[in-house]
C-alpha cells in the first residue's frame, strides 16, 4: 500500500469512529468531521478554540448531496454550483434537517461548497457522507496551506492529515449568501470575498436571465464569522497603504499607534509587540494576484520565524482591481494595524 493510500484508509477510520482529520482543498487545509457525529463535531471546536457563534461549512462530493442538504433549493444555488463547483464558492442554502445546530451554530442555514481537490472529493465520497470542515487553524489564526502547517497549528491534538500538497488558491472561498424573493428575484450578499469574484458571479446570473441584485451591505447578524480580525500571524502584521517607502519615515508613527491597540477586539486577540518595533520585515507578495494569494499565508508563517518583531506589507497601487479583492479582506483583517 502507498503512503497515499494509507493516509487516507487511517482518515476514514477516523473519521467513522467519530474522529477529526486534516484535509486537503485547493483553497486551504479543512479540520474535517462526518456531520452526523455530533460529537466530531464538537472536537472540531474544541480543536480549533473556536466559539460556537461561529458556523462551519459543509464538504459535498456530489450535487445530490448539497441539494439534500437544503430544504429549498434553488435556480440560482443550481446554476452557480454547476458553474463554478468544484471549486472556492460556498453558498449559504436554508439548511435541512440533515445539517443539526451545532453545525450552523443555530442559524437556519447552512454554507456548502464542493470542493475542487481530488483527495477531498475522494475522502467524503469514501466516507459516503457530507464533511464539515472548517480551516484547520486555532480560531483567530493564520490558515494553514500545507500538511505541515496543520501540524503545526495543533501540535499536541496528534492530528492525523491527509497530505495534498501545497494549496493552489491559497484563502478561503468565496461565501455567498442567496434571499429569494417574490416573484423569483434575488437578492445576493458577498459574505466574504474570495477567488471566485462578483462579477464572475454576475456573469454566470445575467447570461441565465436571474433577477438579482448585490446587497451592498454586510448584515452582521447573517455573517457571524465575519469579525473584525482573523488570520493573524504569530508577530504583529503592519498594512501601509502606500507604495514602498523608506521604513524610518514610518517607524515612529507605527511604534505609537501599536502602542494604542486594545487588546482583543470582537473576543480576537490581537498581536501586539511587546516593546518598541526594531526590526520590521517587509513582505513583498507577486505582482499577480493568484500567485498572491497563493502565497500569502505560507509568507506570514515563514516571515513570522525570521526574529523580527513585526512584518510589513505595502498595500500600493496596484491592489486597487477587483483580483485583489479576496488578499485584500485577508490583510484587513490579519493586520495588527493598517496605516
Ligand atoms: O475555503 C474554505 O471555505 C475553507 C475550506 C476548508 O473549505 N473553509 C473555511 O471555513 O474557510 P471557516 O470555518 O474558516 O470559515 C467559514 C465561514 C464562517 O466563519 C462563516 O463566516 C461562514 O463561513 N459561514 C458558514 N456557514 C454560514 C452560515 N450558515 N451563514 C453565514 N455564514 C456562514
Ligand atoms: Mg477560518
């Protein structure tokens, strides 16, 4: 038997017995439960120190198992999980009595995606059962793209990982939610942006005749993962909205304003310094997007063991286009402070 093959009989060994795994996707790694073991499902939290206001998404293998999952499936969850799945767009769908509270942390609804890697598609068809699976990371932390970095999120919880290589898209997928109106209009809120973008979305909905509409405004109430900060890495990350610039012209201001940080913020900690910034790191992420993305999290890790107390990103002019607009939400909110 090759590695291969052993990793993933041990996965749904463990994952039948009610266990959590590692598994690889193509935007990051998941910590994965059946989502008929609610007792899986708790250790996900436990896991992750994740609180339980938080919900968590639901793998699918196959189309039949997501519209199972809904009680009122569709046009619209229809033609965009034709199009884009598999791949990085989850939909929140009015959940079924196959999707328990605990999952959706008592919402009515449910965010499913398929996801577009071959040992996930494989471990939940082998486990015959929708997985949740939310980033394998401590709540509040960078998410991991690679095997070892799972490993290294959770050192003493001898997770066993599935390993899929280093994750292509590189952030989260894109979360949609979808309200269904008389008279078969719709109204669609970007919950979190990702790889998959609005106007491909738009696209994919005009082409079909769908009356639709963004709703502009992020309801907090309808998006309770969306907190303020998130993804943050093990020193403090500085964005400056500029292009590059002399780090003494800015030294000053960021050791003050660091100085001011509140502690937590919507019961996130934040990554403070703990005394004055002396050795910044700068960060420079590709000038094309995907590789960006790609990057960007394996960047905050690595960057984060060089023995500098803080890291630096210029967010210059050309993160200003639609493409960005995923890594820009993951810099928002893994900054310590933007200035
Ligand atoms: O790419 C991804 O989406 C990765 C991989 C593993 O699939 N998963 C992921 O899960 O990023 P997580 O738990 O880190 O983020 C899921 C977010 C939640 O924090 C929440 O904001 C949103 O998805 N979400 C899930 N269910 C929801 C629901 N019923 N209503 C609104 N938002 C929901
Ligand atoms: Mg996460």
């Amino acid at each position: 038997m090759d590695s291969e093959q052993f990793e993933m009989i041990k996965a749904i060994e463990i994952l039948n017995q009610g266990g959590v795994v590692g598994m690889p996707t193509e935007t990051v790694y998941g910590l994965a439960a059946r989502i008929d073991k609610p007792l899986a499902i708790e250790k996900i939290f436990k896991t992750k120190e994740r609180p339980f206001f938080d919900p968590l998404i639901v793998h699918v293998s196959t189309l039949d198992q997501a519209r199972k999952l809904s009680r009122q499936w569709n046009i619209v969850f229809e033609l965009l999980a034709q199009f884009f799945w598999p791949g990085p767009l989850t939909m929140v769908v009015p959940k079924s009595e196959a999707v328990s509270d605990l999952i959706t942390s008592g919402l009515d609804s449910v965010g499913i995606r398929m996801p577009n890697h071959p040992l996930a598609l494989k471990l939940i068809n082998l486990a015959q059962c929708p997985l949740a699976a939310p980033s394998a990371n401590k709540f509040g932390k960078t998410s991991p793209t690679s095997k070892a970095h799972v490993l290294s999120e959770f050192v003493s919880d001898d997770i066993h990982v599935v390993d899929g290589g280093e994750c292509q898209i590189g952030i989260e997928s894109t979360v949609i939610a979808i309200n269904q109106q008389p008279q078969n209009k719709y109204q669609i809120s970007i919950l979190r942006p990702g790889n998959i973008t609005k106007s491909q979305i738009e696209k994919v909905l005009i082409e079909n005749n769908i009356d639709f509409q963004f709703n502009e405004t992020l309801d907090k109430k309808a998006s309770p993962g969306s907190m303020k900060h998130h993804y943050m890495p093990a020193v403090p990350l500085i964005v400056i909205d500029s292009d590059i610039q002399p780090i003494d012209a800015v030294l000053t201001e960021i050791n003050q304003k660091l100085h001011q940080l509140p502690d937590e913020v919507e019961s996130v900690k934040i990554v403070k310094p703990t005394g004055k910034i002396k050795i910044p790191i700068v960060i420079s992420l590709p000038d094309d997007p995907t590789l960006a993305a790609r990057n960007f999290y394996a960047e905050l890790r690595k960057c984060s063991k060089l023995h500098g107390d803080c890291l630096i990103i210029y967010r210059g002019q050309k993160f200003n286009n639609e493409l960005w607009e995923g890594l820009n939400d993951r810099l928002n909110k893994a900054a310590s402070l933007i200035i």
